[in-house]
C-alpha cells in the first residue's frame, strides 16, 4: 500500500481514539513497512508522543538500531521541530509529508530545522503528498472540537 | 540538591555507560526531582533517548500527566532543536542549561527553535549555568574517543 495512505488510516485511527489525527510510517529502502503510528500523545501522557516520534523508535526497535539509513518517514501533517529535528538524528533519507502546517510545522515552516547550518544530516523532502486529504481530516476534528467546545459553552478557540 | 548537580551525576554516570555525557533533571515549583534521566540513546538502539526526552517523558509519567506546567528542565548542555521543541510542548516554565552547544543546540543557536514566531509555549531560559564543569566532562568524553579511534587505526574525527 502507498506508505501516504498507511499514514492516513493512522490518523483516522488516531481521531477515534480522540487524539488529533496524525499518523505516520517508516518504510525501509524496499519500501517495506518497518513501523507505523498514530498521535497518542493524550492517552500516553506525554506530550512528545506524536504519531512521527512513535513510528520513528518504534522503526529503530525493529531493525535493532538506533539509526534508520535509506528509510522514508512518511505522515500526513508537516513535522513539527521535534519531529523533524529527531527524523535527522535517525538518519532518515527522506520526509514525505501530506498537508503543510504554518502554524506548527518545523520544516517548511517555523524554526525550519533543516535549514539551519548546523544540521548535521538533512533529509530529502517532499511536501504535499495527497494534501486536500490529509488536511481535510485535521480539519474535520478541529470544526468538531470547537463545536462540541460550543456546545458546553466553552466557545471557539 | 542543587539541579545542575544532579543532572551533572547523570551525565557522568551516562559517561560510565559509554553514552555522550548529558544529564538532565525536571523538578516541580516546589523544587522536588519528579524525574532524572542520562542520555540513553546507544543502550536505547534510540536515536531519540536524549536526556531532556527521557526526564520530561518520566516526570509526565510521576505526574501521570501529559504536560508539566510549573516546572524545570534542567540540563547539562544546551538542548536540541528536538529537545527544546519538547519542553514546550510538555509546557516547561523553565529551561536551565550549563554548557552552550553551537554545534547542536536549537535554543541560543542553529534552528532557534523558541525564536520562531509559531513558538507557541516559549520557556524562561537560563544557560551558562556551571558552564566549566558541564562543558569539561563533554570534551573529555570527546578527546578519549577521538584517542581511542586513533588508537585503533580510525583518525581522529
């Protein structure tokens, strides 16, 4: 299956288990799956448990190593900073990624990890993979979080 | 006991495990250790088992929450862009750190991570802090590595 729509059945998975739909897989150089997640940052209780950082360690247990040479992050939202900044630390060659996030991307957007000079091992990166898709469900559950917002009178965000 | 010493123990004792030499430490407003944690990324097979990572996942875990509001995150060095974008989103109030890092450091160098105007959570921070001894015990680890390659015939990096 294309890795794009791996990451999408993770995010709709991550959406009904409540957390905000992002889901992400880690392909080995054959395109193999190595390991695939979704946000689950609120049921675990750790704010760093996004669906990138998950599917990244989870890869390494796999393969036995803490570095993942030749493998392809691929999600549906624009990695954060901490995201993208742990997909170098990992070695990966290349981020995929679905819809762009102005507000809290860190690749093509923000701090903008990879354009700093210090990076010592920058990915290739290719954006916008099946974006109308992959925003549409973000979108999807924040309309629906504000309105169940409003419904308790705790108003719009 | 002062933070900055036990992130420091950390460090060594990451040391004594053939680790890089990072320690941190998250305390509460009250200044009570809610966790403690060396670099673990070689033991981990985890390219993202920093210090920083580790302590803010475990104190989450103590607090059986999934941010840390109120509290520090101290370390030895200066933190990553990884590392920094967590502490905010884990909603450190404070981030204390001895040495600086040009190399690596995502706070007061490279990616600038709480510069970025898409910061949301943007930490009071503090560096420099036992600057001496939290730099000295990274650049002994490094000499005795690069030592040790020459020795076996790998150069100095």
């Amino acid at each position: 299956m294309d890795p794009i729509k791996i990451a999408l059945e993770e995010a709709r998975a991550a959406a009904g288990r409540g957390e905000v739909p992002v889901g992400a897989v880690v392909t080995d150089g054959r395109g193999r799956v190595l390991a695939r997640a979704g946000n689950r940052t609120e049921e675990l209780r750790d704010a760093s448990a996004h669906a990138e950082m998950l599917a990244l360690r989870a890869a390494a247990r796999a393969r036995g190593e803490p570095r993942l040479p030749g493998c392809t992050l691929t999600v549906t939202l624009e990695p954060c900073p901490m995201c993208a900044q742990a997909a170098s630390f990992f070695r990966i060659a290349r981020v995929v990624f679905g819809a762009y996030d102005p507000k809290g991307g860190g690749v093509d957007h923000g701090a903008r990890v990879y354009a700093a000079a210090s990076c010592h091992h920058v990915p290739e990166v290719v954006g916008g993979v099946r974006e109308g898709e992959c925003g549409a469900l973000l979108r999807t559950f924040f309309a629906a979080l504000r309105r169940d917002g409003a419904n308790c009178g705790a108003g719009a965000a």
